[in-house]
C-alpha cells in the first residue's frame, strides 16, 4: 500500500507531466520597434494600438508592433504614457501633454519643473 506521501508525490509529478504536455500558446515575438531611441513607455489601447514613448517622442503600431510612425513631441524624453477611457493619450515629460487624436496634435495641459514619472 502507498503511503500518504508517496501518493501525494505521484500525484503531483502526474500533474506537472500534464501541465507540460499541454501546447502553450502564449509567447513573445521579437519585432523591429521603434526607431528613435530607447522605448522608456509602451501602452496599448483596447483596440490594440501601441503607444510607445522613447527618449526622442512617440511612436505608434496599429498592426501590433510590426510597423511604428513618429507621432510627435519629437526630442522630448517620454518618461510615461497613459491612455484614458475616452481614448486620449496622456504623454508625462517635462509636464504633461494631451492628445486627443492617437498622437497627430499634443496639447501641453500642466507644466511643472520636474518630469512626470507617474501618470
């Protein structure tokens, strides 16, 4: 007869077993990314636009990051992105900028003397 250990020990290595049989799905995939500096914010939207925020402005991928655009603030240091519920795109750098058209315009809505690092 098992003893109540070794039962528990066969028992989760069948588990482990299954767990690595079954297929993952889950994985990255490199892509080029933007080409303007060192990425410092990536923020994707519910419809899946990518944001990203490097040293030299944003960039944007409507195709799940195989292609990026400039989207302005061009030589700014991005130090965060966020995107609200009605879509804007909130840009934390020295002060922080609003864009209300996925990054085509930015309107500069609080200055401060200090970046934003948390938006």
């Amino acid at each position: 007869m098992l003893s109540k250990t070794s039962l528990t020990l066969a028992c989760m290595q069948l588990l482990m077993l299954t767990g690595l049989a079954q297929p993952q799905s889950d994985f990255w995939v490199q892509t080029n990314g933007p080409d303007g500096g060192a990425v410092l914010a990536l923020r994707s939207a519910a419809d899946g636009r990518l944001f990203a925020g490097a040293d030299n402005g944003v960039f944007y991928s409507s195709d799940g990051g195989q292609t990026w655009r400039r989207r302005g603030l061009v030589g700014e240091y991005i130090r965060e992105l966020e995107i609200t519920e009605e879509g804007d795109i909130l840009a934390g750098v020295l002060g922080l900028y609003r864009s209300k058209d996925n990054g085509v315009t930015w309107n500069k809505i609080l200055s401060i003397t200090g970046g934003v690092d948390a938006i």
